[in-house]
C-alpha cells in the first residue's frame, strides 16, 4: 500500500474511531439508529395526520435525509475536532499528503450513513408497510450513495469552517435542521416559497431525495441519471470548496500561529 | 430558605443557559424550523384552521428538547465543570439544589412557545385567539413547572448512564411522538395510550389546548401538576440512591 493510500484508509478509520464515543456500540445504537429510527415514524406519522403526502413520500425523504446525520455531524466532527482536542498542530506537521488525510476521513462516514439510510428504509418495511419493489432496489442503493456522498462533501465544507469558528456545531446543527425544511425532505420543493426552493436547489439532498422518489414510484435509473448527476455536481462543488477552505485556513493558521486558538 | 434558594438557582442557571449558543438552538431555532415543516405541511394538505394547534404543538417540543438535553445531562455537566462536589456539599439537600436547575432548563422553552406563536401568526397567518386565557395562564406555569420535575427525573436516573447525551438524542423524537403534541394520539397504535398517560407533556399539552380552543383545562392541569409531585418524590428517592451510591464509592467526581 503506498503511503498516500495508507494515510487515506487507515488515517480516516483511525479519525473515526478516536474521535468518536460511537465505537461504545450503545452510543452508536441510541445516536445512529435509535434517532433515525424515531424521526422517520414522526414524521410519517404527521404526514398522515395533515393529509399533505402518502407515506411512501416521507419516508423516503427522511430515510435519505438521516444519512445527513453521518455526513453532517460526522465529518464535522471529524475535521473540527482536531483542533478541539488538540491534535491539529501535529496532524498538519506531519508531510502526508493533505488531500489523502482530508478525504479519508470521509470515506468510514459515507459508510456509516449508506447504513443508516438502510436501516431507516428497513424500519419503514418493518413497521410502515414500506414495500417498493424489488427492482428498483439496486438503483436505490446508487441514489442513497450518490445523496451520502454529496451530505458528506456538505459535512466536510463545515468541518473546515470548523478549522477556524467558535463554535461550529451550532452551525452543523442548524444545517442539520434546516435540510429538514428546504430540501423536499418532508415537503415538496415547489410547495414551498420560491426562495427557500432555492436554497434547497443548491444544497445536497434535494435533487437525490427527488430521484429516490422516482425510483420507489417506478421510474428506471436512467430516467433519473440527470437529478443523480445534479446532485453527485453539487456534491462535489461542495467538497472542492471545503478542500479548499481546509487549505486557506491551514496557510493562515501557521501564518498567524492561530491554528488552535479560539 | 428554601424559596430563595430555588429562586437563586433557577435565576442563576436560566441566565446561564440563554448565554448558551446551544439552548438558542434548542429552544428558539428549533421549533421554528419544525412549525415551519409543520404548517406547510398541514397548508398542503387544506388543514389550515390548524395552524394555532401546530403553533402550540412545536412550541412545547422546544420545552421537551429544552428539558430534555438541559435537564438530562445536568449532573455529568456539573461533574465536568467541577462543582458537582460543592453543591452535594453545600448544607441544602442535593434536590433543592439541582431542582432549580432542572425547572430552568424547562422554563427556557417558554422561548420556544414565544417563537411559535409569533412565527406562526407572522408568516402563515395563525390566529392568537385564546378561548380561556385565565386556563392558558395557569396551564402554561403549570406545564413548565412539571416539565422541570420530570427534568429532574431524568437527570437522577441518566447519572447513571455514561453516554446520557446520546441517550436524550434518543428521546427526542419518541416523546413528541407519543405525547400528542403535533400528532393525535388517535392516528397512534392503542399502546401508545398508556405510555402517554405517565408524561406530564401529554397532560400539558391538553391543558393548553383545551385553555386555547375552548374545553375545559382543569381536570388536565390538576393530572399535569399531580405527576409532577410524583416525579419530584421519584427524583429525590433516586438523587439519595445516587448521593450514598458516589459517596461510598468515592466516584463522585469521576467522568
């Protein structure tokens, strides 16, 4: 394995591991399943009492949207949290390659939330009567990975804001929220008014929660290989941003010996 | 004695708390993204003559995430910050001590009651017409008051759990699921009844409904404060178990 791949692999299964409680399997299961698990019956549930979608609308909404949850907080944390506890100055002092350390942290998450997003739509067979068919399977899977990914590249833009704000859960947290409102999560896009439409057009989520609808309805994957690319584009827009970001702020923190300051 | 201490301590720890970007989250931007998601979706779906139900509704979501992430994790915060040993030192009986804090950390979700209604009447146009604003003024108190109990409840009981803020990420959702407070208990599996009888959010919230809408609030404030008092005797018998537990053990300042 060449050193680049070796810190990309084994440098972001070490980041999750240490910078996560998760790997106390209750935590992981309260956090990551449990969380997920009651958001996606809350909000079928209020679906069904205001009459707005049917059921199949909501949970596929959230059961992509709580892969957001890996994403978002995950590689915030994953990234933020070096400078939290101290261990920055000697990451970015080592010569490894920094686009290998910056995008292998993303990879443990994107699995992480491909499992999430799974077990939210096995949830919604178990108790919602959730049943698409066979078939539409498989292109449901490379609409969850593509959606992952670009929540990851989201998560990374934060985490690198991270490098350099006070307090950037804040930020994580409202984004977290916020997708909930604008991206066609729990209401259609056009539905809502056409500047918070907007917003939501420009954030990852959207347009592959839009293609998984499709797909659960029926549609084949090549019919909606255009909303997929849209939103693999925005992801990558994102994480092109977050590494670039990630680059400014560790020129300036040594410029300025402000890497760990608050 | 006693009065003062519960009005120091609860005004010592709310003004700590709104210095707290998180509880701002909590308690103010929360529940307006969630009215938000909620009256669009009862707009789209013609349930519009709602709009005052859903307002209330995610405004007492904000008191429960308040209580819930305040409350839940009191104790451990205390512990991280190092004053866990002065207040079970202090002379008053640990329960008076952290009973404030846990009833501040409810009474900040007034913010989010607050930002409901004002969002809701701003933005989608709900009506801020009460049928019984004495009822609403006694339910509300009311409501807060036990929910700071139940708060409580909880902070003696996930001392006990290492991980407790996961733990209360856990509870968020189920809790407003099955007390009723944007979903009637109707459209709920029959089992739901029961585990929604022994939550004070559920009476709370019927209280401030009937208060708004025009029912009768008082059978349901009475149950509201009644299971408050049982939280509170729960809580203390389970603050003593831990007191004597850490002090035998020498684990009180341990993380």
């Amino acid at each position: 394995m060449t050193t680049t791949a070796r810190v990309f692999f084994v440098g972001g299964v070490i980041s999750y591991r240490a910078l996560f409680n998760w790997i106390n399997p209750g935590t992981y299961v309260t956090t990551m399943l449990g969380s997920p698990l009651f958001q996606i019956l809350f909000f079928t549930y209020l679906g069904r009492y205001a009459g707005s979608q049917d059921d199949s609308f909501f949970i596929v909404g959230n059961a992509m949207q709580v892969a957001a949850m890996s994403g978002i907080y995950g590689m915030t944390m994953g990234i933020a949290n070096e400078r939290q506890y101290g261990t920055l100055q000697p990451l970015l002092g080592t010569p490894a390659n920094r686009l290998a350390i910056f995008s292998g942290r993303a990879l443990p998450f994107i699995l992480n939330g491909i499992f999430v997003s799974a077990f939210g739509f096995g949830i919604a067979w178990l108790f919602l009567d959730f049943s698409p068919a066979a078939g539409s399977i498989p292109s449901l899977v490379v609409a969850v990975l593509v959606t992952t990914c670009s929540c990851v590249a989201l998560g990374m833009l934060i985490g690198s804001i991270g490098l350099r704000a006070r307090d950037v859960f804040f930020g994580a947290n409202l984004v977290y929220f916020l997708m909930l409102l604008v991206c066609g999560v729990n209401i259609a896009n056009d539905e809502l008014p056409g500047w918070l439409g907007a917003i939501g057009r420009c954030l990852p989520l959207t347009h592959g929660i839009e293609a998984g609808r499709e797909i659960v309805a029926g549609t084949p994957l090549s019919d909606v290989s255009g909303l997929l690319v849209t939103e693999a584009l925005i992801g990558l827009a994102y994480a092109t941003a977050a590494y670039a970001l990630f680059r400014v702020f560790e020129a300036e923190g040594r410029r300025r010996a402000s890497l760990e300051t608050y | 004695m006693s009065v003062r201490l519960f009005w120091i301590g609860w005004l010592f720890h709310l003004k700590g708390l709104t210095n707290s970007l998180f509880f701002v989250l909590v308690s103010v931007l929360q529940p307006i993204i969630f009215a938000s998601i909620a009256f669009f979706m009862v707009e789209s779906g013609n349930q519009s003559g709602t709009l005052l139900y859903v307002a209330l509704g995610a405004g007492l979501m904000g008191v429960w995430s308040a209580t819930l992430f305040g409350s839940g994790g009191a104790i451990q915060w205390q512990r991280w910050q190092g004053t866990l040993e002065l207040l079970v030192g202090a002379p008053p009986p640990f329960v008076a001590v952290l009973l404030p804090l846990t009833v501040a950390t409810a009474t900040l979700g007034l913010y989010s009651i607050l930002a409901t209604l004002l969002w809701g009447r701003i933005f989608f146009g709900s009506s801020l017409d009460f049928a019984h604003p004495v009822q609403l003024a006694v339910a509300l108190p009311t409501t807060i008051l036990s929910l700071g109990m139940l708060g409580l409840l909880l902070a003696s009981t996930f001392v006990l759990y290492r991980h407790a803020n996961a733990f209360s990420n856990l509870l968020e959702y189920p809790v407003w699921l099955v007390t009723g407070l944007l979903v009637p208990l109707s459209l709920l599996p029959g089992w739901v009844g029961p585990i929604s009888w022994v939550l004070a959010p559920t009476w709370g919230m019927r209280a401030i409904r009937d208060a708004a809408f025009g029912g009768n609030a008082w059978p349901e404030i009475a149950l509201c404060a009644g299971l408050g008092v049982v939280y509170v005797v729960l809580g203390s018998i389970a603050l003593r178990n831990f007191e004597r537990l850490a002090r035998d053990r020498a684990t009180l300042s341990l993380t």
